[in-house]
C-alpha cells in the first residue's frame, strides 16, 4: 500500500500525533517567537538624560524644543565614547544593548541594523535548510539547526561587543529561521493530512503566545545578558525531548526507503496504542525509481511557476503588512512588557476563526486566503479617509489604530493559512524547498517593512495605502490558485502534473462556469 492509506491504519491524530503537535507546534513555537523579537527588549532604550543640558528622561525628550535637540545630535557626533559614557546616564529600570553600548542620537540605527541581520539569517536559512532537509532528511536537519540556534542565541548573552552582538543575531537567524520551518514539515508529515490545519493553526497561535510570554519574562528578568541567555531554557528543553521523535515517514517514502518508513510509520502506530497494526508499503507501480527536485524545478516546470511566484508574492505581503502595521502602531504608552503582551496577544482571535473557515467546504483554503486579505487590505485602505487629528462621535472609535488592529488580526489569519496552503500546493519531494522560497520571500518583506512607516513624513496615511494596496493585490492573485482541502497529498512532480492533465481535462467537459468548493477540489485530484 501506499503512504497514505497506512496512515489511516497507524492513525491521524492519535495520542502519540497530540504530543508532537504539543512538542513541535506549542512548545518550540513559544521558544522561536522569543528569539524572533528578542530584540523588542534587548534593543529597548531606556529613559535617559544628558547633564550638560539637564535634558529630561528621553520620553519627554521628543518635547524639547527643536534647537536643544539638535544641540545633543550634534554634541553626539563630536563626543568621543568616555565623554558621552560621562555625560548621558540611563535609568536603572532595565538594561539593554542600547544602555550598554550608548546606541542612541546617530548610532541608534545599529538597533534596527541588528534586527534586520537577524531577519537577514532567517532569509538564508529558510531557503537553504529547505534543499538540505530535503536531501538528507527532515529530523537530521532540524535537530542540527536546533542545536546550533541555542548555540548561538546564548552567545547573544555573553557579547563582548555590539559588532558580535550583530554576527550572532545573524547567525541565530540563520538557524531558528530554517530549523523552524523543517519542523514544520516534519509534523504535517507525522500527521493525517486532514489534520494539518489544525497542527499548522495550533503552531501561529502559540507563536503569538510566545510574544506574550517573552513580555512576562522580560518583566520579571531586567537585565538583558539574563534574559538573553534564560530564555533558552525552555529551547533546550524541547530540543532534548526531540531527539526520540521519529523521522518523517513521508519523506522516506518518496525517496524510496520503504523499510525505514514502515519503522518510523510502526513507531506512531505503537505509541498510538494500535500494536496490532500490518502493512506494507510499496511504490506506485509507474513509480518505482527515487525521484529528487532542487529549487529550480520550482521555476523549470510551468505548473510550479505559477504556483510559486503568487505565493512568494503573497508571503511577501503578509511580512510587510504584519511588521509594517506592528512598527506603525506608534507608541501606545505605559508599560513596554504590556504593550509587547497585547501585541501578541491581539492576534489570537484569528486562529480559531481559521481553524474554522479554511476546513468548511464552502470556504477551504483559497476562499479564506483571499478574503482576509481582502479585509486587511480595505481596512488599511479606509484609514486614508479618516481625518488626521483625533476626532469625536464614531471617529473616535474608527481610527488608524482600531484600524490597525482589524488589518493586524487579519494579516496574522492570512499569514496562518498561508503556511498551511503553501505545504500543500507542493508535492513532497519539493515541498521544503517550495516552502523555504516562499518564505524567503517573507523575510525581504520583514526587512523592508520598518522602512513603510517612515513614509509618513511625505503624507500621513501613505504607509496604510502601501498597505493597503498590497493586500488587495495579494488577495486577487491568491483567487488564481487551485483549492486544496480534502485533496489527496501528492509525493512527486509527475503525480502534480499528472493531476493537473486529469482537472484539465476535466475542466474542458464542465459547461458550468462557476464550481462549489466540492468541485473545486476535484480539479487537483
């Protein structure tokens, strides 16, 4: 038999499946949200005064007169390192690189320098774990980038110097970037592919979590050598607890390892309590050589062309749309560990409602896809009709920050279904590297967005109308796309072009032009 049937005999999402998702959607999702934004608290700047003016705390510097503020630029930029470490004192509230290195006036761009190296690293990793996962297999792959990520985020901790700092942000891109997304694959590929859903939805709804949860810690743990180096606590935790799961049996089936896929399938098949559970795999019968793919089969094969540039557009959108609305959210006042907790927590109503829609078959995949970016887009795009002060009456409730908070809620819903979606347009033996080029094309997008904001020195509402247009944009080329819910999970390149013959010419017979999601799920069969 083939993969999928044993499957349904070894079971879909049995106790043993649960406690992957546990293990690999809960927990190392709370550990990689904290690395993603650890420079939310590690790169704060606390409040801060110049002696030789009497400046005020830097939350009140803002409304210094223009002249005392260019006065500090330019004592900054002819201050040598002891006269400013002697002249500018920060409060004791925390610590960060900021406070440590005197990163503020004209150095205070390394701030977002180190940010953008981080998401530099996960652009490399993203694309070049994906090719190697699928050369010599997920768990490998993910366990040694596992294992170099908390390497390298501890080495965050003991920085001797900003430039090291920079270096090894990048590296811990590298590593959390691309080990994250093979783990990813490598749970759906444990699980029922009626279930990847719900493992994928499970996984962004405790990255948001984790945003939160890094908060409390950097409340309790103020010192930012502390924090940097406790938070890899609960990663070496899941790390160790991952060298006992199995190796995707998904992957070893479509390379021809029938033997150590049945092993890795009799595992869950154990630990789902089901010992009694016999089979034997064996390939297709047009099928019975190892078939491999590299990145550009994603552009040499026609069907995968189209597939692949819309999503990378699209995954480009939902970074830009998802850090833009976050660094345009201005400051919200009070506390810094709040503010950063309902950022995170503000997405979570999203993912239920995915959970949901994307598993109805009058909704599914695409439907759902477009449509929260659709929402998004509107909502960014009604901000430039709304007037620019703070208003009264029903403008005081409909602003550019309640706004802001529909676009962000549905962006986080569209980039949710946009990793469950991707997987399943690509069958498995390129599905890591077409995830991994999608989601490379999410990072430039990460890198770029905190340059949006910065528009609206030229008009105020220009960052919401980029916004704006770029989501409605993604949402009609998402239309283009087949639907995928309730389609069979494809292994190779031939069986995807092999089902897009068979809908095509199924498509030629239908005389009606518009399909329900039933239909529409046919044509990929």
């Amino acid at each position: 038999m083939e993969v999928e049937e044993a499957f349904a005999l070894v079971g879909q999402m049995g106790p043993y499946q649960v406690y992957l998702c546990a293990l690999l959607a809960v927990l190392l999702q709370l550990y990689v949200a904290t690395e993603a934004i650890l420079i939310a608290l590690v790169g704060a700047t606390p409040p801060y005064h110049w002696d030789l003016e009497e400046l005020s705390a830097n939350q009140s510097h803002s409304n210094q007169s223009t002249n005392e503020e260019r006065a500090f630029g330019e004592w900054l930029l002819t201050a040598n390192g002891s006269e400013v470490h002697k002249h500018v004192h920060f409060s004791s509230n925390f610590t960060s690189i900021a406070s440590e290195w005197f990163l503020i006036g004209n150095t205070s761009y390394k701030i977002s320098v180190a940010s953008s190296f981080f998401f530099s690293g996960v652009f490399v990793g993203v694309i070049s774990f994906g090719q190697l996962s699928d050369r010599f297999g997920r768990k490998k792959v993910y366990l040694t980038g596992f294992a170099l990520d908390i390497l390298f985020a501890i080495a965050n901790g003991f920085s001797p110097s900003y430039e090291f700092f920079a270096v090894s942000r990048f590296l811990v891109g590298v590593m959390n970037g691309g080990m994250s997304l093979v783990a990813f694959v490598l749970l759906n590929e444990c699980v029922g592919t009626a279930y990847w859903a719900l493992a994928g939805s499970i996984g962004g709804l405790f990255f948001a979590v984790g945003i939160a949860q890094y908060a409390m810690l950097g409340y309790f743990i103020r010192s930012w050598r502390t924090l940097a180096v406790v938070v890899n606590l609960e990663g070496t935790v899941v790390f160790l607890l991952s060298l006992f799961i199995p190796e995707s049996p998904r992957w070893l089936y479509s390379q021809g390892r029938l033997r150590e896929a049945e092993n890795a399938l009799y595992l869950i098949a154990k630990r789902n309590c089901k010992q009694k559970c016999t089979f034997s795999l064996k390939l297709p019968a047009d099928r019975s050589h190892r078939e491999t793919s590299s990145f550009l089969d994603l552009f040499r094969y026609k069907i995968l062309l189209g597939r692949t540039l819309i999503m990378m557009f699209i995954w480009f959108v939902c970074s830009l749309v998802y850090y833009g609305l976050t660094l345009n959210a201005g400051d919200l006042g009070g506390s810094i560990y709040a503010n950063l907790a309902l950022s995170g927590l503000i997405e979570i109503p999203a993912y239920p409602i995915c959970i949901y829609l994307i598993n109805q078959k009058w909704f599914g995949r695409k439907r759902t896809l477009a449509a929260f970016l659709f929402l998004g887009g509107l909502a960014c795009l009604i901000v430039m009709f709304l007037p620019e002060k703070k208003a009264t009456g029903v403008f005081a409730v409909v602003n550019s920050r309640s706004l802001s908070l529909l676009g962000k809620l549905t962006i986080s819903a569209a980039f949710n279904i946009v990793y469950i979606y991707t997987s399943e347009l690509y069958p498995t033996v390129i599905r890591n590297v077409g995830m991994g080029s999608c989601s490379m094309f999410s990072r430039v997008g990460g890198i770029i967005a905190p340059f949006i904001p910065s528009l609206k020195s030229v008009q105020w509402s220009l960052p919401y109308i980029v916004f704006g247009v770029t989501g409605l944009l993604s949402g009609l080329l998402s239309l283009l796309l087949p639907e995928t819910l309730n389609s069979p999970l494809l292994e190779t390149i031939s069986d995807l072009q092999s089902a897009d013959k068979d809908s095509s010419a199924g498509s030629e017979s239908e005389d009606e032009e518009f399909y329900d999601a039933d239909e529409e799920t046919q044509m990929i069969k």
